[in-house]
C-alpha cells in the first residue's frame, strides 16, 4: 500500500543529534521506524513508544543489515539474501522475537526508503530473532510466511479482569509465544478489561501474548473461517491488532475445528487480516497437516503515515 508521508510531521529540528523517524501501522497496531543500516544510532525505545512523552507506538522498528548484528550474521549463514534484518522493540523497551504488523509495515518501509526494491509479487527474505521470513509484496498489503507453527502441550488457565471465573487456553508458538482463550459471545469479549495484563497460570518461561476469541457463527462461509479477537501483547499492552497474535488465535480454532479450514478472516478492532495454512514441505515441526510440517501465512495492509525529526 503506497503511503503520502508529510515532511516533519513531528517536533524537533535537524541537528547532530537529531533522530529522524517514520511512523507507521498495520491494522492500527503501530511503530515507530528508524532507518539505522550500520548500527550506528542510539536511542531509547521506550521512551520513543511513550504515547504522552515520545512519539507513540506498540513497538519501534530499527531498519539494519543483518551483517551489522549478531543475531543477523548467523541468519545470513543460513540465508544470504537476508539483507535486512528488523530490529524489533516492545513499547516498553524489551526486545521481541517477531510481530507479524511490524514485519509488513517494515516491507512498505523498506521500499519507501529506497532501502530495497521490492515489486508486487515479488518475495524478499527478511532476518528477524525469529529467524529469517519471506515477506510478499503484494497489490494491497503484503503477506508474510511466519513459518512451521506448533500447538503446545497442557493447558494453561487465565484469568483477565471482565471475565467472572478463569478460562482454559491453548499455547501456540509461531515464532513467539500466544495463549489462547476462546469466549463464548461478543458480550463476554466486548467486557474485557485488558490495561492490566492477563494471569495464566502456570506462568510462562518467557511470557506470552494473550488473545481471546469468539468464532464466527456460522464459523465457515464459502471455505473460509472468520474469528474475532482483542489481544494483550507482552510488553506493549492491548493493542488494537496483533499480527503474530492473529495467526496463533486462527490456528487454535483451527486445532479446536479439526485442523481442515486452512483460511481465515480475523478482525481485530484496527481492521482485518487473513490468515492461512500451507502444506509446503518444511524442515522440523508438525503443525498436524499431513505430507509434511503446516507453515502459516499473515496477510495485510500496511501504511507508513508521517515521518519527523526528534532531536
């Protein structure tokens, strides 16, 4: 998706120690964007993501080539063509693995950067802690393979203000950590308080976003399922979509239909994306579809909508 973006959008004026910064969203889950190939800048991501005192936003996204860090440089032993590795940040600072918005947005920043040149239809490996992803640029959005998902063991139990007794979930792991909770009706989702983070029990090693979910009724039309979420991400809050989150929340009511509806609409309240399982061969995994590992795929808009100079 093609973006207008006024110049100097934001306070601040050009110095040596200015930060120049894009700011952009996918489905109203939102980030600030620096443009930092030799990892050279420093910068306080926090207070970057600070919606009263920064600029705003869920998560900021630093743009580096993969041979400037550590995590990048082993990703191109495996991947050459990994130019660019996204360096993502939660709101509150914390380092995240992948965000399935943050990686679509990145496409449409790299290309209006002029930091690569990625045609629609055209596919462009992209490094990330996750691991290297294959990010499309197609007509209205771009779309992004998150690779061989997996649907953990046990069941956790969560509980959330606005829910009147605990709630089983289901974990699925899609490159990052998701717990999910299905709700019964749009009331019991509608009366969520989510500014305070979720408890589950047991707690998990390394947290997890939690998403809850009614499905659709009916749940199929015309071979696709639709389900409707509101998430709590680790270390940002609830935002009003989550990438990652909308994979993990389809899967699970995938895993709960059968495993056989492979395409899903998830609206979120920033917007809707899609959803689908593949059956490509791939190596590792079972995601519980037979002739190989089940990757997913995350389909959206993406739009860059200002660009400033803090500093």
């Amino acid at each position: 998706m093609s973006s207008t973006l006024p110049a100097d959008a934001a306070p601040g004026s050009a110095s040596s120690t200015a930060l120049p910064f894009t700011k952009g969203h996918g489905t109203g889950n939102d980030f600030v964007l620096l443009n930092d190939p030799q990892g050279e800048l420093t910068f306080d991501a926090a207070a970057l993501a600070d919606r009263r005192f920064g600029v705003g936003g869920d998560g900021v996204i630093r743009a580096i080539r993969s041979e400037r860090l550590d995590e990048g440089r082993a990703l191109l032993a495996d991947d050459a063509s990994a130019e660019w590795f996204m360096d993502y940040r939660n709101a509150d600072g914390s380092i995240a693995e992948m965000c399935g918005n943050g990686i679509r947005v990145f496409g449409e920043y790299l290309v209006t950067e002029g930091l690569a040149d990625i045609a629609v239809g055209e596919t462009v490996s992209i490094g990330t802690r996750s691991g290297v992803r294959r990010l499309r640029r197609e007509v209205d959005g771009w779309a992004v393979d998150l690779g061989v998902f997996r649907v953990e063991e046990g069941e956790p139990t969560v509980a959330a203000d606005g829910l009147e007794v605990d709630r089983p979930g289901l974990g699925i792991d899609v490159g990052n950590p998701h717990i999910v909770v299905v709700l019964a009706d749009h009331a019991e989702l509608d009366a969520l308080d989510l500014h305070r983070a979720p408890r589950v029990a047991p707690i998990p090693p390394h947290g997890a976003n939690i998403e809850f979910v009614v499905p659709a009724e009916p749940l199929v039309q015309d071979g696709t399922g639709r389900i409707r979420m509101r998430v709590h991400e680790r270390g940002s809050g609830e935002t009003l979509s989550c990438g990652t989150g909308a994979a993990a929340a389809a899967l699970a009511v995938r895993h709960f239909a059968g495993d056989t509806i492979d395409r899903w609409l998830v609206d979120v309240p920033g917007g809707t994306v899609g959803v689908r399982v593949t059956r490509a061969a791939a190596d590792g995994g079972d995601g519980g579809v037979g002739g190989g590992a089940a990757r997913v795929e995350l389909s959206g808009p993406a739009e860059l909508v200002y660009r400033g100079t803090l500093g």
